[in-house]
C-alpha cells in the first residue's frame, strides 16, 4: 500500500455514487523468477463489523519476463450490506494479513480499536513470519505426544483412574501454558505492546474478533505476558480473557440476523459397531429435552448427511462422534466417522446448499478436528471448507477431548445459550469456570463472538 490503508465512505439512503468512491494506491512486490498471483482485498466495515468485501485476483509478472504465463482478472465478491438492526460489535479487531514477501509466511497484524476514549480506524503493529513453523504440526508436536501417557488401563479402580487423569490433567495445562507463551513471543514486539496497553486501560477491551488471512494461529490458547508500567503481568489465555470470535478476511458478518431467535438444530449422532462412544447417546438425549425444536438425523450415513446438506432450513448442526486428523496428509481430507463405515471429509462441506444460503453454525464435538492447516497455499480442513462455503460459524476442539467431559460441556454450552448468552460469551465463560480442565480449552470457535442462538 503507498498511503493510507483506509479511506471513508458514505452510503446514504438515496444513493449518492460520488460518496461511494475510495481510491488506493498499490505498488506490485517484486514475485521473484517466475509470475504469481496475488490477491487484493477491500474489506468495508461499520464500526468493528465487516459488512462487506470485494476480491480480485492478478498475475505479477517480473520485470523482463519473457516466458509464458496465464493473466488473471477474476474478482468475488461479498455483498455489502448494512443492517436494519443494529450489530453487537467486538471492542477489538485484530487484523492479520498475509504480506507478499516470497518465499516468507509473513503477516501483518493489525488493531481496530472501540475501546471508549481509544478508538482509532486500522493500525498495523509490525510482521511476523511463520515461513519456518507448519503451525498445524508445530501445535501436534507440542500437545499430542501428551496423549500417549492418558490413563487406558482397564484394570485401574475408578479412584486410581481419577488419581491419575488428575495428574495427567495438570501435566497437559503445564504443557498448554508453556505453548500459548511461546506462541504470544511469535507476534511482533509493537503489537505485544499494544495489547498490554490497551489491557492496562481502566475499561479494556472486553470482545475481540481475529480476521485472518492464515486461519491457523490458535489464538484462543495464547498467553499474554509482558510489562505493564513497571509491573511485570502474565495473563490467562486470549480464549479465557476476552469473548473472542475469528473469521476470515474477504468475508462479511454472518449470521443474518445476528440473533437467531427459536433456531432449528439438528443432531447427528453416529451409532458406531466398533469403538463407540459412551457419553454421546446421552448428550444426544440431553440435547433433545434442551431445545424446544430438535431433529435426529438417522442414520447417519453419507447419503443422508448429503440430504441434510441440501437443505436450507436449519441454523444450528450438532456432531457427536469420531474426527480423523492426520497431520501427515492433506487437511481438507479430515473426515466425520459415520455410520456402515462411511466418512465426510472437510472438503463435503465447501460448497452446499445449506451453508451457501442458510448460513447455520457447525458444532463438532469430534477429536482435533478444530484445527486448520495450510492446502495449495490456502487455509484446509473443516474451518476453512465452512466458511468458504457460507457457513455462520464451527466451533470444534484442537485436541481429542475426554468423551464425558465433551458430554458435559456441550450441554453446559446449549444451557447458556439458553439463557441468551453469545456464542462468544458462553464459550468464554466455560474455559474460565473450568480452567484446568483440557477439554473446556479445546475448542475454537470460527465465528461472530456475538452471534445470538436464542433457544428458549
């Protein structure tokens, strides 16, 4: 960019096409040998709400070049929409754009701040580079090597077994702490210093939403630390502090309206011959005498599954069963278990009918599905697939997660949802009540923080 990074407009009732008009200057980063393509996005916003985007896809061709290559002028588009109601709004928006600066991962990270007495359009607070770290793999590395020590022993009393997941439960909240520090030391110095500022504030910012090009920093488990004055704080992870929501650049607000009121869910519980789940017939049970207007999906096959996805009447779709997550192969193959040994990979989720038109939230309780990783130079695996494909929302864990305690906590979750909290908010709420407890941390959430599920 040579300028400013943002520019007003104004859209009137009667339309006024010469408010409507901002102008930006680019300048093309050298591609290096070859031509690629680069991606330009203008992304509208109304406060801290993204109502609106256009894309457009260009070939960056090498001063001299004289070989072949294939031009690109294709442009998407995301409707800008202003809404008749007005849109609870995150105080901060942390802005991550990818940098072209071949062959570096880098981003920048930037603030949109509605603090009270601190508001300011974007600011940019430096770059980091994520070249030399496969994010997904470097969070395997870190936490599923934890797994292999969880207490499997048949023979174990239940008081052994509780003595021992006890432990095992504060080995791995070790281990997570640990990860979310180094992850915080990863961003850039500038940015870490602003944060701290802003959460030095006598009101500091309650919400944050992460708009992200990369999609795959998790976010939720990083831990701030650092000076605040001359006081040295270290403070619990993002997902506890803050109600925090991530969505994908080039993409506006959804759902429409922001509180869906007596929301349609469905319930997909696979009944599995081998290796079954205990806790999941009971939360499918739970979940019936929790909402007013519930559906089961049976069987859950492939081809019913595909039924359900052509549908346009639903806002909420609940899973309960297995997730396969191999971080050696390609993550948009992570794939839902279903029934007769069939499976839905990430990618059946990337261009259906529900997502494209009904925009429903996709709740994953399946082991490490949550997690993204980088597919042809693009964010893969089932985050992704949904948002592309028009989805509201996927809350799903990072991790496997303990079958009872995913029970529990999925119940916890409708019951604040119940009682008019936001998605955000009731997500927050649970990995704060239960902060040593490795399956309450586990889920992300690809989202509005303030998206309303109103049940009752």
């Amino acid at each position: 960019m040579q300028g400013e990074r943002y520019a007003t407009i104004t859209v009137k009732r009667e339309r006024d096409p010469s408010s409507e008009q901002a102008v930006f200057r680019l300048r093309a980063v050298p591609p290096g040998p070859e031509p690629v393509k680069r991606v330009i996005i203008a992304a509208f916003w109304q406060g801290n709400n993204c109502v609106g985007s256009v894309s457009h896809t260009t070939t960056v061709v090498p001063a001299g070049y004289a070989g072949p290559y294939v031009g690109d002028g294709t442009a998407k588009v995301d409707a800008l929409r202003l809404f008749p109601q007005r849109r609870e709004a995150p105080d901060l928006v942390i802005y991550v754009r990818r940098v072209a600066k071949p062959p570096a991962e880098t981003y920048e990270v930037a603030f949109r701040c509605q603090v009270s007495g601190e508001e300011y359009e974007t600011r940019p607070f430096g770059e980091f580079d994520l070249g030399a770290v496969e994010m997904a793999k470097y969070l395997g590395d870190a936490i599923d090597p934890t797994f292999r020590s969880f207490p499997a022993d048949l023979s174990l009393t239940d008081h052994e077994f509780e003595r021992q997941l006890s432990a095992w439960n504060a080995n791995f909240i070790t281990t997570l702490s640990d990860l979310g520090r180094r992850l915080w030391l990863l961003l850039p110095q500038a940015f870490r210093d602003e944060y701290l500022r802003l959460m030095s504030l006598p009101y500091p910012p309650r919400s944050i939403c992460v708009h992200s090009d990369e999609m795959i920093y998790p976010w939720e488990i990083l831990r701030p630390s650092g000076a605040v004055g001359a006081k040295y704080v270290d403070m619990p992870p993002l997902g506890i502090t803050h109600v925090l929501g991530r969505w994908k650049t080039g993409l506006g607000a959804r759902p429409q309206p922001q509180a869906l009121a007596a929301p349609k869910l469905v319930i997909l519980t696979p009944a599995y011959k081998h290796d079954s789940l205990v806790g999941a017939a009971d939360e499918r049970d739970a979940l019936l005498r929790l909402s007013p207007r519930p559906e089961v999906l049976t069987p859950v096959t492939r081809s019913a599954v595909e039924r359900l996805l052509a549908r346009i009447d639903l806002q909420m779709v609940h899973f309960t069963g297995h997730g396969d997550w191999d971080t050696t192969t390609n993550a948009d193959l992570a794939s839902l278990r279903l029934e007769q040994g069939g499976k839905i990979p990430a990618m059946g989720f990337a261009s259906c009918r529900l997502g494209t038109e009904a925009h429903p939230i996709l709740y994953l309780n399946a082991c490490t599905i949550g997690r993204v990783a980088q597919v042809l130079g693009h964010p893969g695996g089932f985050a992704a697939n949904c948002l592309g494909g028009g989805w509201g929302g996927v809350i799903a864990p990072y991790w496997p997660v303990y079958d009872p305690k995913a029970c529990e906590f999925s119940l916890k979750l409708y019951e604040k949802l119940g009682i008019g909290r936001s998605v955000g908010e009731a997500l927050q709420e649970l990995r704060a009540e239960d902060r040593e407890d490795p399956t309450a941390l586990s889920y992300s959430y690809f989202g509005d923080p303030w998206t309303r599920l109103l049940f009752a």
